[in-house]
C-alpha cells in the first residue's frame, strides 16, 4: 500500500530534493499536499507529475497564476496562510516540514494533531516552541523525525544508546562563506558573498543564516529542545569540510561521528525511509582521497550568534521565539541592504534584551497564539531597531 505523503515547502532545497526522492520510488507514495511561495511554475509542475491532490501557495494573490497552472489537471489549487494549515490537516502517513521561518509552526501542529511522522526540517518550530511541538507530538502518538544534517546525524549516533550515558554533543559548522575573512572586512561583505556557501547548496537566506551562524545558533537551540540535552553539553565546532556532522561523547570517554556527503538527500532520505535504510543516491567518500579532516574552536566575535543562542537557552520561555523573529528582520534588512553584515546580530541582540526583561511575555503559557503574539512583537520591535538605526 503507497503510504500518503505531503510536502510543506515543497519549491524549496529541502522540498526539491525530498521530491528528488520520491520520483524515484513513485509507486511507493501518494502525494496528498504540496505547498509552496511565489514559484508557480515549479509547484503547478511538481504537483502534476506526482498527481497531488491539492496544491497551495503562500501568497493569496497567485491563486489564478496557480489555478491556470493546473487547469484540466484534476488537482486542487488554494492560497494563504489558511488553506495551507488546511492542508496540513489531509491524512497523511508522513509528511515534510520545510516551510522557511515560523511559518512552518502552524502547519506543523496539525500534521502532529492527526498523528502522522513530522520530518522536521523547519528548525523554528523547535526553537519557537519546542515545549508545545513536542507535547503535540507525545498527545497524539506521533513521531518527529530530525531532517536537519546535524540532528539527523545525532539521532542515528544515538540510535541504541542510553540518552543519560551522553557527555556531550558535537555539532559541527563549515563557517560558511567569511570563516576566513579577517574581521574588520565584514563590515564590507556584500549580499552577493554572504549568498555563496563554500560546500552546501541551498537557498538564499540559509545560505546568509551560515555565513552569520545564525544557522547554527538555531540548531544549537534546536538541539537542546529535541534531544532535552543540558545546554552546557552542547558544543560547536568549524570542520571546513562539511563531511562531519555532528558527533556525540559518551561517558566511557568515546566519541561516535556520522560521516557523509554534503548532500541532504542523506538525512531526508533517512526520515522518509526510517526505520529501515534504503539505497540514495548520493556521492561514496573517499576518505583515503580526502585524507584530513581539519576541526576549529568557533570565535565568538566573528559570529555572536552562537553567544545570543547561549543567552536564549539560559532564559527559556518564549526568548527562542523573539530569537528567531528578530533574527529574520535582521536579515530583511542585510537582504535589502539596510543593514551591514555585522549588524544584524547586534539588531538581534537589542531586540532579546528589551524583550526579554518582559517576563510576562516571554513566561506566558505556550500556544500557537501566545507564540504568534510574540512573534508578531519581536518582529515590529525589530523594525524599529532597524529604522532607528538608519537615521
């Protein structure tokens, strides 16, 4: 029996290669829902070929560009906020969460609320409101698979293991594009250079997420919230190569590190798959070829990140979602040029430290409405940081 599958954020990376995927096993999959943003072509394109049911888009006013797209093909087509959660409601076995941003949270309670497998690529919903995702979860039997690189690779070192017997975990970041730039440059980094990765193809925005390590300060939080590991056993480390993604000590002084291509056709095909493994098809290392793997203490002066995600975790409550949604104002504003590249963690510093002294905010009872509600702050709060700032 085909088991039912839908796709949030299925025009992006992570929904490319998902779909990648499941072409190639087609009999395998009935495709209930694909959604995705402004790329009409590639999602009325994708959902012909896997004969979704129902295709969504984002944005309210693509609704007739999507509509046409799909005329005389039998599948559904709907737009905004509202017919995707609608969508994330359609029975499904499994179902991909790669919608960019706290967008993804909405649509990622439903899935859990019918008691399908969460692949959870969409790392807000953790650090927004990993209290309430995996209450969600445990609620209604449902399973949340990791589909990030690192907590993928941390999930399968621990598979078999005693979670008390752990140390420490490793997550490990290639420093992205300015990892070797000297510091008083970055003031000068330019849209152009923050969107280029040095190992990972992926889009714009997780791209320049890298180079700040914001990326990483998420998954830093992300790791605390999904393995409810102590955050000082979390530890980052720069490996250049990207080949490495995240290794875990244990108490008999043993280190276990997963090892694969820079490809995320890896983790995701783990998630779909799981419990078994199937063949992928991705690149074989050649670690003779290789031959060295070069590791780095990370400076937390190049990437403040990762010392504001220290600071989220010791405050707790609802601090990751004024994290993240200050994070993504900041980055608007290097994306449109308001902002140098430094100055999006100093904007998103401001934001935590006037928003954080409100402790009946951030320490209110954690729902969708209450976390949209703090969202909703942080982001106008940014906004005025940014606008103050320019003058």
């Amino acid at each position: 029996m085909a088991r039912r599958i839908s796709i949030f954020g299925a025009t992006g990376s992570i929904g490319q290669n998902t779909i990648d995927l499941i072409a190639r096993a087609r009999d395998d999959y009935d495709v209930v829902a694909l959604t995705g943003a402004g790329n009409i072509a590639q999602l009325a394109q994708d959902a012909t070929d896997l004969n979704a049911q129902v295709a969504v888009t984002a944005h309210d006013h693509l609704l007739e560009d999507l509509r046409l797209a799909l005329s005389g093909t039998g599948i559904d087509a709907a737009a905004g906020e509202q017919a995707i959660k609608e969508a994330a409601g359609r029975p499904v076995d499994w179902a991909m969460s790669a919608i960019i941003g706290a967008a993804g949270l909405a649509p990622g309670v439903e899935i859990l609320k019918q008691g399908a497998t969460l692949a959870l690529a969409n790392k807000e919903s953790l650090v927004c409101a990993g209290k309430l995702i995996l209450e969600t979860a445990a609620a209604n039997d449902a399973h949340i698979l990791p589909v990030d690189s690192e907590h993928s690779a941390i999930f399968q070192a621990l598979i078999g293991e005693d979670i008390d017997a752990v140390e420490r975990i490793i997550i490990t970041a290639s420093g992205g594009a300015f990892r070797d730039w000297p510091l008083d440059q970055l003031a000068d980094a330019t849209l152009a250079q923050a969107s280029s990765h040095p190992n990972w193809d992926m889009g714009q925005r997780i791209t320049i997420d890298s180079a700040s390590m914001f990326n990483k300060a998420m998954e830093v939080i992300e790791t605390r919230e999904y393995f409810g590991i102590a955050p000082e056993k979390i530890e980052v480390l720069i490996h250049p190569q990207s080949m490495i993604h995240a290794l875990v000590g244990f108490n008999d002084g043993a280190l276990m590190a997963h090892i694969g291509p820079s490809d995320m056709r890896h983790a995701i095909g783990f998630a779909l798959h799981h419990p078994h493994r199937r063949s992928l098809p991705v690149e074989r290392l050649d670690l003779a070829k290789i031959g060295n793997f070069e590791f780095r203490a990370p400076d937390d002066v190049r990437w403040p990140a990762l010392r504001l995600a220290r600071d989220v975790m010791a405050r707790g409550g609802m601090s990751g979602a004024v994290f993240n949604a200050a994070k993504e104002i900041a980055l608007d504003g290097f994306i449109d040029g308001r902002l140098q590249f430094p100055q999006m963690a100093e904007v998103v510093e401001e934001v935590l430290d006037g928003l954080i002294m409100d402790t009946g905010l951030i320490d209110a009872t954690m729902t969708l409405d209450n976390v949209a509600q703090v969202d909703h702050l942080a982001r106008q709060t940014a906004k005025a940081v940014i606008k103050k700032r320019a003058g």
